[in-house]
C-alpha cells in the first residue's frame, strides 16, 4: 500500500514547557499579528506584542501552575496552541469554579480543518478534569467570525469587559459554556 492510501495522522495536542518559550513567542506573535493586523494601527500592534510576548512575562506564565499552554499539532506541523487560566489566574473576576481560555489561535494555513473545535475541546477537558463547571472567554466585538465560531461550540455572551490594544480602547464580550 503505497503512502497516497495511508490515513492522514490525526490532530495532537502536547503540554508547552519552558523549552519550548522560543517557539510558543514566535507562534504567539505571528497569530495575533495574522489575525487582528489589518484592523489596528502598526504602532498598537506592535506595542500589545512587545508587551503580551515579551519573552520575559511568557516564561512566567510558563512556570505559573494556574496557566496552561498547550500545542496543537496536525501531523509533525505546529498548527496552532490555547492558552488556558484556571481560577486565580484569570484575566477576569469570574467565578471559582471556571476556566478561561485566553488565547486561542490556529495558524492561518490550518484553518477550516476542524482544530479549533479540537481545542476548545481541550480546554472543556481540562474543565471537567479540575472539576470546574463552565468555561470562559474574551472576543472582541469586531471579531464577527469568532463570535460565531464560539456560539456554534455552545457558548453565550453574559457580559463585556475592556481591552486595550495599544492605547486603543476595544471591548470585549465575556462568553461561557456550562459543562
């Protein structure tokens, strides 16, 4: 059987380390970068990755026992991560017995296969491993494809909150899915 009739290896999500800051930095920046350039300044863009993948603030919430980075491969190619938050880590005041994906990116080329249902997937694995009762998220108002996205998954808008990119002001909905 030649290697056109083999299956196509299925997706595998693997827990980021320390090793792999360099990496998980150059992934962060170029998906934030891919998915929000073309609606911001340069200047903002630039400021909010300096700062939110700077590598110093990475490795910290690396070593921090409440996040959670995880890979999303499809085959041997890095397809896109999640970052997860578990209470006392989140980016919000939300209740004790929920998880908060913060990012959530699939590379660009790897869009349209299925892999951010296979990561939100993870992240409602994760939930119910902690024994968590719903999971929460951040999407900006104008990121109309992610909204849907998220709403085709189960999960609700219950609330805003304020985001700045840069010295821009953007708001966020709060959406959660009870497990």
């Amino acid at each position: 059987m030649g290697a056109a009739n083999s299956p196509r290896p299925g997706p595998l999500i693997r827990t980021c380390g320390l090793n792999d800051l360099e990496v998980l930095l150059a992934l962060g920046r170029q998906t934030f970068y891919e998915t929000f350039h073309a609606m911001n300044t340069p200047e903002n863009m630039q400021a909010y990755l300096d700062a939110s993948f700077a590598p110093e603030r990475i490795a910290a919430e690396l070593a921090d026992p409440g996040i959670q980075y995880f890979f999303l491969y499809l085959g041997t190619a890095l397809a896109g991560y999640i970052k997860l938050n578990k209470p006392g880590s989140q980016t919000d005041d939300q209740p004790r017995d929920s998880l908060e994906i913060e990012r959530i990116y699939v590379q660009r080329d790897f869009q349209g296969r299925g892999l951010g249902r296979v990561l939100v997937d993870k992240a409602l694995e994760v939930a119910r491993q902690e024994g968590l009762k719903s999971v929460w998220l951040g999407v900006w108002q104008e990121n109309t494809a992610a909204i849907g996205f998220y709403r085709r998954m189960g999960f609700r808008a219950f609330a805003t909150h304020s985001f700045y990119l840069g010295d821009e002001h953007q708001t966020d909905d709060l959406m959660r899915i009870e497990i």
